[in-house]
C-alpha cells in the first residue's frame, strides 16, 4: 500500500516544480520599471500612514477555537464510519452518546453566543 | 520502477495540463455564459467569437510585471501562491476519471480523507498572502477567508461521514465502486448530504453567494489585491482548481463517478423482462471518462450559473449558515444515515 502514495509524492514535487518554473520563467521575460508609489500597499491611492497588522476582531480566534474542537471531532468519526458494518448495533450506541457529548459543547456554544457573529 | 515512476509521472504530466487548460477555458466559459446571463457578448475580439481569448490570458499574465510592495515580508509573498496552488493541484491524484487503473493516478485507502486534508491546506496560502502583504484590505480579507473556509469545512467533513457509512470504504475508487454496487448513485441515497456538500463547496471555493474573501466593493480584490503578474495568476489557478477538484468530488461521491446513467435497471426489476431495455445497454459504447467529464462539466456549469445569478450574503449571514444551519443538519444526516444502516443490517 505505501506504493500507492509514491504518484502523490510525485504529483507534490511536480506541482511545486510548476509553479517555481512559472515563476522564473515569469520573472526572466516581464518588464520591470521602478516607482515609488506603485510598490507602495494599496489604499485607495492614500499614503498608508499605519502598519496594517494592527488588531482585529477577537472573533476570528473564537472560530478557530471552535473549528479545532469541531473537526477533530469529526475526523473520529471517520474509523467508525468505515467499519459500520461490522460494528453494527454496538458501534451505533456508542457514536450516539459521543454525538450526545459533541452536540452538548454544541449547544453551549449556541447559547452562551459563541456562534452568532454580531 | 516504471509502474512506480513513470507511468505516474506521465499520467500527472497528462492531469496538470488538463487542469491548466481547463482552468483557462473555464474563466473564458464564466465570462461568455455570465455575459449571456447579462445580454450581453462577452469577449468577442480574439479569435472566433473570443474562444482564443483563453490563450491569450496567461501569455499576458506571464509577461505583466509582478511587484512586490515595499512593505511586504519578500519570501512570504512569493511562497503564499505556491502554498496554495500546490494542494489544489495535488488533489487531483486521487480522483478517479475513469473506470480503469488506466484513468486515475493513484487510489489511496484514505482517498476521501486525503482530498479532504489536502485542499484545507490552501487555507494556510491565503491567510499567508494576507499577512505577508502587510497591507489592510488583504488582511481583512484573509481573516475573513480563514474563518468562513474553516468553518464550512466543519459542515462538508461532517457531512461526508454519512456518505462513507453509505459506502463504507474511503477510496474515492471504491465509493464510486459502491454506487455500482447498490444500483443507486449516492445522490439518490444521499440527497440532503449532496446539497449540503455542494453548498459547502460554493463556501470553500470563495464563489458568489459566498465571496465575502473577494467582495469588491468593500475589500477591493481580496487577500490578492496586492497580488500581480504571474503570482496572481497562481492565485487564480488555485482558485478554479479548487472548483474543479469540487466538482469532480461531487461527481464521484454522488452522481456515480464514471458510471452511466441507469446503471442496473435489471437489478431492481429482477423479473419483469419486458422493462430490460430501460437498462439503456447502448449507454456502455461512451467511454466511462466521458461520463466522468460530462458530469463535471454540469457542476461547473452550475457554478457559474449560480454566480449570474444569486447575490452575495452578508458576512453574519454566511457563519450562522455555516454554524447554525448546515452543521445541525449534517449531524442529524449522520444519525439517520447511521440508524438506516443498522435497521437494514
């Protein structure tokens, strides 16, 4: 089976490799001609007076939080989903209570407004 | 050597041509049908009716100037494009075009799970390109695009548990395989999980009604408005990649990969022979990757069908469709699904 990742492996180098060749290949026929105000950040045509990594909405940190917790969740669900078959009635009820669990820390995080954007 | 090496590199010479010169002929086909949506033309100057206006994009692309602002983080810059062409790319060695060995790179046991992985990573280029510009309307933009791809990829991963305890196997391959199997293609079996998967899609590929990252009239071009030449045109592969691999995903999980349409017809009705030439046998003469490809065809299609014709949601709106609405349905699918299955066990 590792066999099976070797074209994968490939597809990477091959890809990368394409998107460097693209590069040079870019940057060996492009013209280039110097002036200020066209390699300064774009704002509108204003003079950036502040750098722009300033602060931002603490909510972006909230989703992330969410989404670690969500999606590791989720990938668990993946073995089970695969082997249903053989796990049948048993591996039901388990899924089912940890759902139970992951749809508890869901809908606290529904109530206390961790969801709702405004 | 040669089935590990060779063969592969062929095929993916094979594949990454046809991703690019798909990729320029679809944002010729967006421009044509958009414009139709609009009465209006569309490009008509180059070549017959403007078809040779895909070749003539990326020669301009390749020899505009690629700048590099002042204030931007050099390597960063040049590494976010990459960064985020790559996984879309990469994803395409697992797709299974066609029936035979012949038309798939590679089939993983963990198909599913590797599109999956692989395309989250081209989160990483985009939060990338916008801090590395160090500009304020990328920023935004990245942020904005971060959130809304991590939190629809909750939905589309979730949702697609169901369709493995359909399939039970991960192999994209097999999946098709499944639908053979079971006579229905997962569409039929697996409705809500479709649209959920689709919607999902349009969020994770940044497509209107869901192009809050690029909304122009706030953020200017989005996290690649500092972004030109040849840089940005790798943005803008990744992009339509992107669009493609969900298509393709959506074509093989649900629409029957390769498979032709009325795949057993005997099957279902085992004794009346009389209904046998619904069963459709001539379909068998086109080859299984030209199902492949038609299929693809209609989701891209309706891509850009969708983007003539819907407008853009406001940012509350798209997390709490994201969080609210698509993740409560996705768990309710997997428990009905999980719970059929073990009633017909």
């Amino acid at each position: 089976m590792p066999d099976a990742y070797i074209p994968v492996m490939l597809f990477v180098l091959v890809a990368i490799g394409f998107a460097i060749f693209t590069l040079i290949i870019s940057g060996l026929v492009q013209s280039s001609r110097y002036n200020k105000v066209k390699l300064e950040p774009y704002e509108c045509g204003i003079e950036p007076d502040t750098d722009a990594r300033g602060r931002y909405s603490v909510r972006y940190y909230l989703i992330a939080m969410l989404f670690v917790i969500f999606d590791v969740e989720t990938v668990f669900m993946f073995p089970w989903a695969v082997i249903m078959d053989e796990l049948a009635l048993f591996g039901l009820i388990e899924m089912l209570v940890f759902l139970f669990i992951l749809v508890l820390g869901y809908v606290y995080a529904w109530r206390k407004g961790a969801l709702d954007w405004v | 050597m040669i089935d590990l090496v060779i063969i592969p590199l062929f095929k993916i010479a094979v594949v990454l041509n046809g991703v690019l010169v798909s990729v320029t002929f679809m944002v010729l086909l967006e421009r044509k049908v958009i414009a139709w949506a609009q009465s209006r033309l569309g490009p008509m100057r180059v070549g017959p009716w403007g078809v040779l206006q895909a070749i003539v994009d990326p020669i301009k692309l390749i020899l505009k100037e690629d700048i590099t602002p002042t204030k931007a983080d050099k390597w960063m810059f040049t590494l976010a494009p990459i960064l985020s062409l790559v996984p879309a790319l990469v994803v395409f060695s697992v797709v299974p075009f066609g029936g035979d060995a012949l038309f798939y790179i590679t089939d993983i046991n963990v198909g599913l799970l590797f599109i999956i992985s692989v395309t989250s990573i081209g989160v990483y280029g985009i939060i990338l390109a916008g801090w590395a510009s160090n500009s304020k309307y990328p920023l935004l933009a990245s942020l904005r695009a971060a959130a809304q791809l991590i939190s629809y990829e909750i939905a589309v991963t979730m949702t697609l548990v169901s369709v493995i305890l359909t399939a039970g196997t991960l192999s994209m391959v097999g999946i098709v395989e499944a639908q053979q199997e079971t006579g229905f293609w997962f569409g039929f079996v697996q409705p809500v999980a479709f649209v959920l998967v689709f919607i999902g899609g349009l969020a994770e590929t940044n497509r209107i009604p869901f192009d809050l990252p690029e909304a122009e009239q706030e953020l200017t071009g989005g996290f690649h408005t500092e972004y030109s030449g040849m840089r940005f045109a790798l943005f803008f592969l990744a992009e339509y990649a992107n669009m493609i691999v969900i298509a393709a995903v959506v074509t093989a999980l649900f629409w029957g990969g390769w498979l032709r349409p009325f795949p057993s017809v005997d099957a279902l009705f085992p004794s009346v022979g009389a209904l046998s030439f619904l069963n459709l046998a001539f379909l068998d003469l086109i080859p299984s990757w030209v199902w492949f490809f038609g299929k693809m065809f209609v989701f891209l299609y309706l891509f850009i069908w969708i983007r003539a014709t819907l407008p853009r949601y406001r940012y509350d709106q798209l997390m709490r469709i994201g969080w609210k609405v698509l993740i409560p349905i996705a768990l309710a699918n997997i428990v009905v699904t999980a719970v059929v299955k073990v009633w017909l066990l």
